[in-house]
C-alpha cells in the first residue's frame, strides 16, 4: 500500500472550511469501480506517450484522461 497523505497535500475535495460533502461516498464508489473492473478485465496503455497535467479547478488532472484498451478477460 502506498503512504498516508496528509490533509494538505491531497486535495482533490477541496480542504481547509470548505470541502466536499461527498468525498466518502465518491471513495467507496471509485474503490467498487476499480475493484470490479480490475478484477475481470486486462488493461494497457493505450497510448505510450508521458501523460501531460492541466489544471482543472485548483487541482491538477490528466489532459485528455488517460485512455486504456482491455486486452482481455480475467478468469
Ligand atoms: C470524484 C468525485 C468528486 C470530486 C473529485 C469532488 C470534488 C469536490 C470539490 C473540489 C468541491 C469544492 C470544495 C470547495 O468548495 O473547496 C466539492 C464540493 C461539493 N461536493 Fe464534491 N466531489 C466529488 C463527488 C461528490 C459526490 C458524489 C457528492 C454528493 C453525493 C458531492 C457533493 C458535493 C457538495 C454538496 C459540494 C459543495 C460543498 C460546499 O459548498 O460546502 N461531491 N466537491
């Protein structure tokens, strides 16, 4: 597991008196997304070029996402 970030260095729900009020539910849906398709599908790259960062609000993001193939099913 990757380290523990601490209030002021992650942000992408906002911080400080204003935040997200949905950023717990936004998690669990983003961690059920990942686990289901992860665990059925094989992904790659689509493209393999370095993924270039624009700023969308105050946090920053992959221009143009970064788009994957499934190459197949898991078993
Ligand atoms: C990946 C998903 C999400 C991201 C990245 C995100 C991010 C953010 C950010 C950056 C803000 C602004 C905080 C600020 O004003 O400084 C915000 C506000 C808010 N979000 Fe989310 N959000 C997500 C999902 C959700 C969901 C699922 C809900 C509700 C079910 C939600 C409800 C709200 C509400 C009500 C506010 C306004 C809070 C306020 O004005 O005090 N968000 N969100």
């Amino acid at each position: 597991m990757g380290r523990q970030y601490s209030a002021g260095e992650y942000l992408p729900f906002g911080g400080g008196s204003r935040r997200c009020l949905g950023h717990a539910l936004a998690q669990l849906e983003m961690k059920l997304v990942l686990a289901t398709v992860l665990s059925k599908y094989q992904l790659v790259l689509a493209e393999d070029k370095p993924v270039k960062l624009q700023r969308r609000g105050f946090t920053l993001a992959p221009a143009g996402g970064v788009r994957m193939m499934i190459t197949g099913k898991r078993l």
